[in-house]
C-alpha cells in the first residue's frame, strides 16, 4: 500500500556551482546533503504557520559568482615579498580566495554571502608549508604593520576568520597539515596545526599501520564540527568535543605547544605535570590567533577501544529528574560517560521525530508509560574505556536514572544519534533557502544557576512568537554543565536576527551563563567580554596581547575585545 | 628473653623552648618526634662509616634565644600607618617573629639557625584580619613601595618566605582561615587562603555536622606538608596531594579565585567549562606571591568514602619492571589509582626497613621467590571513589602488576605507610643533630625519559662517597609521572651542602626533567627557570609580573627569576 506523501519541496540536491557565493557559505561537502524528512516538514509547516506555498519558490540562494568590491589594499611590493617567502603558487588574491578565507560559518555570513554581500575581506591569502615560512611571514608583517588572521578549517561560529582590518589570511590546512612526530611511550602525538578532524582520528585510529604502533588510538575530540575543522582551530578557541566528560576538552587534552608570536617563538615543555610557575603553554590556549600562530602541537592521545563503547538511552518524566540524574551521575566517582546529553522538553520533541522514535513501538510504551509529550525528557550517552570500566559506569549510570523515574529505552537512538551527528548542519541551507532561520547559541553553566538560566534564555527566545528554542546539555562536570540553546524561526532579515541573536546573548550573559561552553568568543560576543570578565581580568589579557602582538597584526578588529571602543562594548 | 639492644642515641624528645632557633625550624608540633628506629640507626652508621661514638655528642642545636642584627627598616610612621590598617595586636616587629615569619622548611635554613645564622627577614610582620585589611595594606605598599611577602602555613621548600628585600610579611593564616561558603549542588567550597590542611579536610570530612551538607567530602589534596600547609600556599606554588593520580594536583582542583594585587583586585568566574579567552584563573595559579595575594578561592570537592578505599602492595623483581606497569596501568583507561607509589631498589631497601616489612614473614617468602634486594622494586597504592570503580582499579592493577613479574603483598604496607606519612618529616631533626643532612629534590618527567632522568641524577649523587639516595615515583599520568629523590649524607657544611644540592638541581635540568613537579620555584630554582623555560616564555611571565606588579612590591628577590641579574642565573 503506498502512502500519499504529499507535496515534498524542492530541496537542492546539487552541489552549488564553483565560485559561486553558495559554494562558500554552504556547510561542509559540497555533495552533501541532509533535508528535513516528512515529520520534520510538517513540524516547520506547523511550527511557522507556513504551508506548502511557502515552499514553492526559494529566497535568495547566493547562486551569483562571487565578486569583491574591496580593492586590494597591499603594496606591489609587499605582495611580491610575500611571493618571494612562499612561492607563486602559494598566494591568491582573487576575488574568490580572498572572499571564502575570510569567511566563517555564522548565520549572518551565510545571510549576507546569499544576498552577495561580501564580508570584511582580507587582502590576500597565503599558504605557508611550514615552520620557517610562518616565521618569516609574521616578522615580515609586523615590520610592515600588515594584519594577519589565521585559518584552521573554516568553521568558526564566531566571525573569528573576518578580516575586519584586511591584510593576510594565513591558511594552514594547505601545506602545515602533517604529523610531526609520534611517541606510543608517552601517548603523544605531535602535528601541524593544520591537520583536519578526519584525517587525524584517521591516523589515530589506524596507528599500527600508519604509524607502526602497538595499539590503535583515538583523539577523543568530536565537535560537531569534526569533519571541517582542523586540531589548530580546536586549540586556539577552547574546543569542546562530544565525548568530552569523558576525554575532556582541548584545554585538557594539549600538552604543549609552538608558537610564532611578533615577540619571538617558543615550544613550550611537555611535562605532564610540573610547578614551575604559571603555565605559558595554557596562557596560549584560547588566545584566538590574537597572540602568534600555533605551528605545532603535542597532544594527549587514548587507547581506541570501540569494542568496549556501552551506549545508553532513557526518557525521564520531567527536566528536573534529567538534571538530578545528571548530577547524581557526573557526581558519582565511578567515571563519566563520554557522551552524555540530556535533552528540554522542547527538543525532546524534536529528537524523537529526527532521531527515529516517534512512530515507532518505543514511543507508544513511553507515552503509554506516562511519559508526556513536552514534559518527558531524552537522554543519550555511552561509556568508553576499558571493557569493565565501561559496564560499571553503564550499570550505575541505569540504576540512578531508574531512581529519577526513567525508562530505558536500549542504546538505539544513541547508534541514530551517532549516525546523524556530522550530518545534522547541512539540513540548514534547505531552512536558509526558504526563508527559516537555525542557529545555536551555548553557555557554560554551574548546577546551580542551570534552571535560571535555561528559563531566562527561553523566556526571551519564546517572546518572538513562532520560534523553536530547543535546549541540551551535552558537557558534563562534576561542577555544573553547559546549555546549548537552538533556535529556529521565520527569519530573513538580516538586522532583524542581528538584533535578536544580540538580545539572547545579553540575556545568556545577564543570568549568568558563561558567554561560551566551547565556541569561543571571536568577534562576535567580544562585546561582552570585558562586561563578563571584568575590567581587571580584560586588563591581564591585554597586557598579553601587548606582550605579543605590540602592533596589533594579529587578528585584530575586535577579536577578544582587545580593540573595541568603548562603544562598541556592552554595558 | 630480653634481646640486648645496644646503644641508643639521645633523641631530642623534648619540645623546643620557646623563642629559640629551634622553636623555628623544627618540623611540625613541637612536641612532635620520630626517632630512627633500631634497623634504621644501624644502616645509617654502615651507610655512613659511623660509630655509636658519632652519637654521643650532639652539633649545632639551635636552642639559643633568635636574636637578628637586621635593623627594622620602616620608618616609623609606616609601621604606624599597618597599626592603624589591622590593630596594634595584629603588627609585630619583634626578632623572633621577623625571623619565624621570614623562614621555611629547606635544609640550608635549617642548618644556618641551628648556628645562630638569621636569614634575610622581614621588617615588619602584619596579620591582616580580612581581604579589606589586605586591599588597604597592598594599596599601601604600593605607593610606599614596601616589599610584600605572603605567609600561608610556612611549610615552604624553596625560600619562597625568605625576605630578601625587607619590607612586610602577611601571616594569611592566623585570621584569614575561614570557610567563606559552601555549596553542594556544585561540590564547591570557598576559603580563605590561610585555613590550614587539618582544618580544611575535618570540615569537609565532617560536612553533614558542620556544613549542614547531605554527603561528608573530602579535599582530595594530601601533600606530605599537609598538616603544617595552607590551602592557599596549595594554590600558588602549584602544590600536588598524594593522591592525585587520582583527584589531581591544585592546579585541577581550584576553580575559581579572588586576588588583589598591586593593579587592582579581581574574582575569577567559576565555571567549569568555558571557552573565553585565556583563563586568568589558571594565570594566578603557581604565581606565588609574586602577582598579588590570594584573598579566597572556589575549589571542586569530591565524596568522602573511605569506607571503599581499596589497598595494595606488590614486590617487582625490577625497577624497570615496575615502571613498565605503572606505565600500562596509567594508560589502561579503567581510572586511575589515587595513591601510586614506586620506590626504586635504594628506597626499596629502605622502605622495607621503616614500613616493618623487614623481618617478617613477608621478607622472608619474597626474599626466597627471588625478589632480590638492590634490584627489587616495592609498590604500594590505593584505589578511592565508588566501590564497585575501587574494585574494578585494584583488580586491573593486580592483573597488570602480575605480569611483569610482581607479587602481591597485601595492602599492610599500605596502611603503614598512611600511618607515618606525615610523620616521617620529624626525623630530620634527629639526624641533623649528629650531623646527618637528608633533603629532597623532585622533578617531573616524561616516561620516556624516566630512567635518563633517574640514572643521571642517582649517578650524580652516588658520584660523592657514603651518600644515600633513594628514589620513588607517586604521581602519576597516562604521559608520565615524577621522580623524587631523596638524598642523606654526613653533610655539616653549609657551603659544601649548598653545592652538592646545586649540583643536583643542575643534573635535573640537564637530564630533561622539570625543575620542579609539585614544590615550586620559589627563591631556590629560580637561577634555572630561564635556562629551563626559555627566554620569550619568561618574557611571557615577565610581562605579567610588569602588568600586575610594575614597583616589583610583591614577593621580590628572585621568586620566579623575575628580579635576577644575569650573574645570579645559571646558563
């Protein structure tokens, strides 16, 4: 018997035409798709209070060629130097390079590159191959006073990559993307900062091979962005993965670290522990390319044992047993879980229709069970380690749910969730081309002010009627968590989402979330910063910043708030 | 039958008198005494090519009234102006407490005043009784430019209290030793810096009575300086517990802190996780005074259980096989040990001796299993957390241990080791007298240069005839861990003792260790702390010091190398 699905829209199925503005703001393989399935659709139809006239016809789909406005503003001169240290075919400074290089993965750049409104652009982008070519491009830069921003792999949330002031963008997943050295004794491994997620789990996962090593290992670092962010971008904006509770973040996972800063350049030691004074090799971590340029980094690395994983899912009748539960367990001194996230209400919802519950036997038991729509709550993790380890945490972690009032409901949403997870962002230029808006803001948090500032930030985002806010937390300490906050609405205008993504950081910052769990803060919540910190802490950073970076080439233009006006900070 | 026992030698077993040398550099309670026992006393004099006759006479005692040549140095309305800021009763230039106020706990201290030899003291010692008291004081010092010195629980090993400017010391533990809050929602609790280790570990220990808490906790830190020690000593010279393998060094556990220095005063935030910019936090941490002073801080506490507290020993046939597990055990990913402790075959020799191994049957069975001595290697441990974790760590480390060659030996040793942990220290006073010096260095280190490091530095102190060294490993990472020497001769001469050590310290820098794991860098390494860091990573430190410091009031004389002429470091 074949169902009448009804009207499907014309999702775009292609990838966009090269050169074009399409193929620079759509996310990761240009081949890559994700459209919302039939559930999904029906939700946005609802949701928005759309029909299938609303997505007869797509808005602006950035399918122009890309053309640039902004004149180069190098010297002749100072170009054929940096020709001369990298080589002709390591430099470009065509419309499109200088373009894509400077562009990040925000909504408002996504908003603009559709309308073919170009970003604050650099003036030329060069590919150093290693070491020596950094060092030389950054003395050279800082005689000349030419700005410099550094590119990883492109994904920053945080306008981290626009070259407000022009100059050079430096992109090292080119040449600088290869393993330095590896050390089974010390589980270390020392790379370019260059190097993208895949290839050095890749390498990681494949050690015996590919490193003549006794065991395989992992990275332990999944951030959503995984596949189109380099180790370098992890590093300098405080990345978070999704196994995080477990591995930790890359704050943790860093053990030293190289740089090429304008004062000069350093390796820093590689002693797992030592008091020998504050530690430069953490001072550099989260400095956002506004102190130097990492060129190498030695990581900590963990036995890759997928065969002991434990996944695990359960519905809790309410938020409130989600969040006891989870500290109960983050509390607990049996280990963490690697991935561990509990889901709002809201986004409870969602997740059973993305996710593949909804329609399925499970979810006739659960609402059967008592479990309420827009009460109930999702929670999905596993366990990694080694095999009794990860029984254990499994084991303790079913037994203090069941004490919150939760089902289990098997580790099946949890192998959905993994399979969907890198996939997830591309469902985003399907919304973008019929005029919805998906973006994400997040916040650390401690357990005590967790409620507060989920009710606070949900307040205002509700306040704009028709709008999703759906909320995780999905990074656990013993000490608190983060809140992720999702937002979808009806949205084309560029001011006007502006003004509101403005409205939901200033609410996040005022009830007292941090003003990022694992973004960073880039240009655009560097408003806020000295308002967050503290004039006191902004003054320590700045004393840095003037250590390295004397003549302000490095990232500036509000990177970190080092350079705002007055006016430009919140109060 | 009564076993003839032969000579004993006169222990010191009374207290000091008040107001004398001794009173000031004797370990821990002055009614507090650990005498060599009759094995011990028996190996020191063939270890040493003494006699009974060497103990019939005691040296330098110290047991004469302080008396200190330095003129006070204030003038006199300054030291009006500290009266008027904390109350007369909370000022005190008198000698004694100059002097007392002005010294640690390092050999060279100790062997110049038990010869009467005051060392660089202080003008003036102030007991402020909150952190206003400490703003005004600062703010003072400041424009007056009067040196600063900060006194926690004066059980440093570095010189970091020797005054070598003058100026006044800050006694933080005789007013500012509170418990500000606490909160167990977020297993946090706030101090001030001055509250002592007993102190801080019975309350949360005693939480439910004390706190009104729900659960008892504990602090996790238990440096072997833990009874005489401040939390906020802890903190600033990056200090790193027993059992830190498990709940990790100061460094891990302090979470957030509030610090008012000569550029202004500051909370850090307390967020767990956050990705906004550098962390002042951990900026603060290890800077031992010489940034500003520590008013408060936040740190993570864990649950109280010793109930689940698992004990272990083993006996390796070698050191290399003890290394070998400890290493494997570290990088098994089935969570770490909290105590971990590997002694090599010197200290092995010896610990059998004072832990009541020797002599028993135990000796006995592994002498006659071929555990040789000189070449066999004791370890002993303990697992802490939930039980059925504890259980699953001692069955993992039991199975390791076996197959690289080791014999479990009960966890008695264990429960003799916690037994006299903190009361080993009192059996320097004994030795000293008759001329015996024992110290300690300690580095971190990497495994795979683990036995470099050890080899390299045992050859060092082995190099001068009739010295004991012993070396044990307790702190423990899945890329490394420590080596802590401890070295005893028959040493008299201050000069001749202050080579040999810079000898050794030198060895260590060389031989690829950290100058330091967990005691500091206070006034002693220092010299090295350019050579060993480098220059632009000291400019790094330097430019902090400038930014929060720029008159060089706080803790100056060489504290982190900051203020030394190029004579005074080693190249």
């Amino acid at each position: 018997m074949k169902k009448n699905k009804g009207f499907t829209p014309d999702w775009t199925n292609t990838a966009p035409k090269p050169g074009t503005f399409r193929s620079i703001f759509k996310w990761g393989s240009p081949e890559g798709f994700k459209h919302p399935n039939r559930r999904l659709y029906e939700t946005l139809k609802e949701k928005f209070g759309m029909g299938d006239e609303d997505f007869q016809t797509k808005g602006f789909e950035g399918n122009e060629t890309v053309t640039c406005d902004t004149p180069v503003r190098l010297k002749p001169e100072q170009i054929s130097r940096f020709k001369e240290i990298v080589g002709e075919n390591n430099i470009s400074s065509s419309d499109y390079d200088r373009l894509r290089y400077s562009t990040g993965k925000t909504v408002e750049e996504a908003m603009k590159l559709r309308q073919g409104i170009p970003c604050e652009v650099n003036d030329l982008v060069v590919h150093p191959r290693n070491k020596d070519d950094v060092r030389e491009i950054v003395s050279y830069c800082n005689t000349e006073k030419i700005p410099v921003t550094v590119y990883g792999g492109g994904s920053s949330v945080t306008m981290g990559l626009r070259c407000v002031k022009g100059g050079i963008t430096m992109a090292m997943n080119t040449h600088m993307n290869r393993v330095l050295s590896f050390n089974e004794t010390n589980q270390t491994i020392t790379v370019e900062p260059g190097i993208m997620g895949p290839a050095y789990e890749s390498i990681l996962n494949n050690a015996p091979e590919k490193l003549g090593a006794e065991h395989r290992y992992t990275g332990g670092h999944f951030p959503q962005s995984f596949e189109y962010s380099s180790v370098g971008g992890w590093i300098v904006t405080l990345g978070s993965g999704q196994a995080s509770s477990y591995y930790g973040d890359m704050y943790d996972i860093v053990l030293s670290q190289e740089y090429i800063t304008p004062a000069g350049s350093f390796k820093t030691l590689d002693f797992p522990g030592t008091a020998t004074g504050p530690k430069v090799n953490d001072i550099m971590k989260g400095s956002e390319g506004t102190f130097g340029v990492l060129v190498s980094a030695t990581l900590k690395i963990f036995r890759y044992m997928p065969e002991n994983r434990r996944r695990f899912a359960f519905i809790f009748p309410t938020w409130e047993g989600a969040v006891n539960a989870s500290r109960e367990i983050t509390q607990g001194e049996f280990g963490m879980p690697a991935v561990f996230r509990i889901s709002d209400p809201e986004e409870t919802d969602m997740a059973l229709k993305m996710y593949g519950i909804e329609g399925t036997p499970i979810n006739s038991i659960i609402s059967y069970r008592g479990y309420n729509p827009m009460r109930r709550c999702l929670c999905i993790g596993s366990a990694e380690g080694e095999k009794s380890f990860t029984r254990n945490v499994k084991k303790k972690i079913k037994k203090i749910c069941r004490k919150y009032g939760a089902m289990y409901i098997t580790g099946y949403p949890v192998k959905n969730w993994e399979h969907g997870r890198y996939i997830d962002p591309y469902i985003r230029e399907d919304l973008n081309d019929f005029g919805i808006m998906i973006d994400t803001l997040e916040a650390g948090v401690t357990w005590d002010n967790l409620h507060r500032l989920h009710q606070r930030v949900r307040e205002f985002i509700k306040s704009r009627p028709g709008t999703v806010c759906m909320t995780h937390a999905s990074h656990f300490y013993p000490q608190g968590t983060n809140l992720y906050f999702i937002f979808i609405a009806r949205m084309n205008d560029i001011h006007e989402y502006r003004k509101f993504q403005e409205g939901i950081i200033d609410r996040i910052e005022k009830s007292g979330g941090s003003l990022s769990h694992h973004h960073g803060v880039g240009k655009m919540v560097s408003p806020w910063l000295e308002r967050h910190l503290g004039k006191e802490q902004m003054d320590v950073l700045k004393a840095l910043k003037k250590h390295f970076d004397p003549h302000n080439i490095m990232n500036p233009g509000g990177t970190l708030g080092f350079d705002l006006e007055e006016n430009e900070k919140k109060n």
